[in-house]
C-alpha cells in the first residue's frame, strides 16, 4: 500500500495480494477478531483466503484511492489540538498537509464542537 492507494502490481496483483494478506494476518492475530476465522484456521489457510479476496477486489478496487480513516481522524484532532489561531503554516509543515486541507479540517471540528455546544 501506498498513500493509502492499493495497486495492481504487473505480476497479476502482488501487490495487493500483499496488502490483503497482511490485513487478514493481523486480523487472525488479533485476539478480539479471532471469531472470525475458524479457531483452527492456519497461516496458510488465512493467505490463501488472502489470495482469493485480492483476486475478486482486484478488478473493483485495484488503483483506486482507499481511505485512511483511523489515521485521517486523530491527524485532524491533533491538528485541533495544536491550532491556536495563528499557527497555519507551522500545522502545515508538521502534517505535511495543504492550506486549503487546513482549513477543511478546522472548519468541520469547529462545526462538531458547536453542533456538541
């Protein structure tokens, strides 16, 4: 994965394949999503579902820009956090964001902390 895009790679979706695997891996780890794998599912059974899944999302979501929320969300409650009214371009140094997305994101915390007012 990169900048939150997954790609098709030329060896028929490596790629993504890649990306896939290490989400179902991390997944199957996880003790709180265990349940959604057989309790005796091994590595390999959960890289061949790997597999199988790029393959059927590959042509529905191979290049296409997926979104980050998690991540997206606490960037943006810590931009509100540091903001102090004249701090624009230091924001947009530390986040590697633009002013415009600056902006975007200072007015939809404004308009969530007045909507929780």
């Amino acid at each position: 994965m990169k900048d939150g895009v997954l790609t098709d790679a030329i060896d028929d979706g490596a790629t993504l394949r890649h990306d896939v695997t290490c989400i179902l891996i991390e997944c199957h780890l996880d003790r709180g999503l265990r349940e959604v794998f057989h309790p005796m599912a091994t590595r390999q059974e959960v890289e061949r579902l790997a597999e199988l899944m790029a393959r059927r999302l590959g042509p529905l979501i191979g290049g296409r820009y997926v979104p980050k929320r998690d991540e997206r969300t606490a960037r943006d409650k810590a931009v509100w956090q540091r903001f102090n009214g004249r701090n624009h371009a230091e924001l947009m140094r530390e986040f590697g964001i633009s002013r415009r997305l600056l902006y975007s994101i200072l007015a939809r915390r404004r308009a969530s902390s007045v909507r929780a007012s």
